[in-house]
C-alpha cells in the first residue's frame, strides 16, 4: 500500500510564498502529482513529477526527492484565488490502478 | 473544461434506495477511477476500471458496484443508501491506466453531489 502524509492546513499572507511538503512511502514508485481543489469542485492538475529536482510552472513549483520518499509545491506571489486545497497523488507500479491522494492541504491565503 | 462528464450533477434520494452515477471519461481514454469526498475529507479512491475491465479496487462497501461499457463510459451503482454515503462522487479518467509512466494524470469530472435524506 501507500503512505502519503501532508500537513492538514497552512496559513499565509498574499503576495508571500507557501511551501507544501508530501511524504510518500511506496515501492514501485511511478510519479507524484499535485492537483489543487477548490471547495465543492473537481480537482485540477498542477504538477508532475517523476525524477528527482525541480519543475518550474509560472508561480508553482514541485520538487522530488525519491532517495527521501518527499516532494513539496512551492506557491510564489499568493494570490486571493490561492485559497484551496492542494493534494499530492502518487502512481506506484505495486499499486497497479489505485491513483491514491493523501489527504489534501487546506491553503488560506489572508489579506 | 476536463472533457470528464458526469451526470447528474446533483441527486437527493431516501435512505435505502438505489442510485446510479454515470461518467463519460475524455475522449479516446481507457482509465476510468472512482472516488468519494465526504464533507472536509480527502478524496477516497474506490475503483478503477481500464477498457471495461476491473483493475484495482480501494476502500468500496460491497452495497456499491460499479461497470465500463463497451463504449468506456461507466457507472457507479450505489445501493441500499445510508445517510453516510452523502458524498461528493467524482470519476477521472486518464489515457492508459496508471501506472503508465509518463505525464498521464487523471482529469476530474465535475462529480454528481448525493446528499441522502
């Protein structure tokens, strides 16, 4: 099976820069995703990332480290619009099919 | 727009009953995934289905069921309802069945809301 831990909430300011950490315990690991959630909606793609470094999209970055089993999102000049709920996903070759999420981080960005 | 159609958008039946969720997943896609989010809760996986046939199974109760037809679209039947399984259904779909390596992610429906009363 898969572990996938994130913190429960974070809080800043906008226009500031919030990192969201993810750890992961897997075998077989085939990639780690970001969607971000608004409250009552689907969620949409962020990012993807399956070797290890840094990928670069706009104002949100992801980072993995698979020796540590840990990515995070880097949210730069926070916007109102921000606020939601960012959840990291992990596809795993052992867990053929089940595209399991951990449990979302809830982002309140405050004027 | 994800090209992911889910109907209805909202449902409200009685306890007991029996419902079913339809997912229309983008075009040309051969995977499709189930999920539940309950109020404030994470997205629990349920079942995933790759060109009709069943490929991995999470946390689902056995009063829920769900099939892809010959045509990829699937359905999600819930029966015998409790006032627990007020939910937020949400289906994805993605290309091929992760994992498939790649940036296959999946795309979300907009989800169908059944509230239980």
């Amino acid at each position: 099976g898969q572990n996938i831990d994130q913190p429960t909430e974070m809080t800043a300011t906008e226009g500031a820069i919030v990192q969201i950490n993810c750890t992961y315990q897997t075998s077989g690991f085939n990639g780690l995703f970001w969607y971000q959630q608004h409250a009552g909606e689907a969620p949409t793609f962020l990012s993807y990332n399956v070797l290890d470094g840094l990928e670069e999209k706009g104002r949100f970055s992801s980072f993995l480290s698979r020796s540590k089993g840990y990515s995070y999102l880097l949210l730069k000049e926070l916007q109102m619009k921000d606020s939601a709920s960012y959840l990291c996903a992990v596809s795993s070759t052992d867990s053929w099919g089940k595209f399991q999420f951990g449990a979302g981080t809830q982002v309140v960005v405050t004027p | 727009d994800s090209g992911v159609t889910q109907t209805p958008k909202h449902l409200i039946t009685a306890t007991g009953q029996r419902v079913t969720l339809r997912c229309s997943p983008r075009s040309g896609d051969l995977s499709v995934y189930w999920y539940q989010q309950s109020l404030d809760q994470g997205l629990q996986f349920l079942i995933q289905y790759y060109n009709g046939e069943e490929r991995a199974k999470g946390n689902i109760l056995e009063r829920f069921s769900a099939q892809q037809f010959p045509d990829l679209h699937s359905e999600l039947n819930l029966s015998s309802l409790e006032l627990g399984d007020s939910a937020l259904y949400f289906c994805a779909s993605s290309p091929r069945g992760l994992p498939a390596g790649g940036n296959t992610e999946a795309f979300f429906g907009q989800g169908t809301r059944l509230t239980v009363v």
